[in-house]
C-alpha cells in the first residue's frame, strides 16, 4: 500500500455555511510522497465528514 499526503493551494477552502455539522470541503491540492515530495496535483471534494477538517489538512 502507498501512503500521499495532500496539501491544500489555498487556505480557507472549508464552507460550513450555518451548520458546522454539515462542512463542505474542496480545492486544489499538492500530492507529496513519504518523503514530502511533491508528485503531483489534484482536486479534492469532501462532504460529510462532520465539520472542522480544515484546520487537519493545513
């Protein structure tokens, strides 16, 4: 099994609107292997996750 990390472009990607409880995450984000590298490029969506991912992908 391979293991990325993503790091996020741009801070602040994270709509929570008026529920925290139903957050909405996406952009652009740097792939980086093991060793911190960055290989790549990609576009993330995340919902449904139950708020407060933000501050854990920066």
């Amino acid at each position: 099994m391979q293991n990325y990390r993503l790091r996020p472009l741009l801070d602040n990607q994270e709509f929570t609107g008026n529920r925290a409880d139903n957050a909405y995450w996406e952009g652009a984000c740097e792939v980086l292997d093991t060793d911190g590298r960055v290989i790549g490029k990609a576009y993330l969506e995340l919902a449904g996750y139950g708020g407060g991912l933000g501050a854990r992908l920066n």
